[in-house]
C-alpha cells in the first residue's frame, strides 16, 4: 500500500494541473506509514520455551501472548517475492485450542528453520 501512495504521489507531483501539493502528501503519507510499520514490528519479540511459544509486542501498545506447544495444530511458512529476495519470510502457528489463535512471526530470516525447530519443541513437548 505504502508503494502505491508512493507511485501516485510522484504521479500527481509532477503534473503540472496544480496537484503536487496532494502528490506531495500522499509521498510524505507513504514514508511515514513504512516507518511506523518498521517501528512496529521492531517492538515484536518472539521466545520458545520448552513448554510455549511467547509474542511480545511494546512498541505503541503492549501486548502479550502465549501458546502452549502441546496447542500447536499447524505451523504455515510462507515467503513473497519481496521476502525471497531478502532472504525473509513468515511463519505462521496456530492453536488447536481456538479457531482464531495465531502467532505470525512475519519478516524472519530462515523462516524454514525456525517452524522446524517450534516443530521439534512440540514433538518433544508430547513425548
């Protein structure tokens, strides 16, 4: 989304119709979303304890939760082009426990790697 604002800003900033005022702000309302995502997901912690799986969010707003790995149901990894590129990708884990409980690790290196090792934590944590 931030990529598009900033494509139409430049758009819109150099036509000469009077609307690089707009082009302007929707460039400046670009970079500022970008910044506060990064600042975001550098607030988030993820911990693998030899009972669960613990996310930490502190940056804006504090949150905090936890899976037990015995919940664990499915662990997803998936990578974008932009991730592959990167070497990044996201790891998604779900709960056996509730429908709607997901931990997504999102932008990770070696995504594969660490579903592999919340997998061994799990099998562990059932023998």
């Amino acid at each position: 989304m931030g990529l598009a604002m900033c494509i139409g800003g430049l758009f819109l900033f150099g036509e000469p119709s009077g609307s690089s005022l707009l082009g302007l702000l929707l460039m400046l309302g670009s970079i500022a979303l970008v910044v506060l995502a990064g600042l975001a997901h550098r607030g988030t912690t993820w911990s693998l304890t030899s009972d669960r799986l613990i996310e930490r969010r502190d940056m804006f707003a504090s949150s905090h939760q936890e899976m037990e790995l015995i919940d664990v149901r499915s662990i997803e990894v998936s990578r974008s082009l932009l991730q592959r590129l990167l070497g990044l990708g996201t790891v998604a884990v779900a709960s056996a426990a509730s429908a709607e409980f997901l931990i997504i690790m999102s932008d990770i290196r070696d995504p594969q790697l660490v579903a592999d090792t919340v997998r061994q934590a799990r099998l562990k944590r059932l023998a």
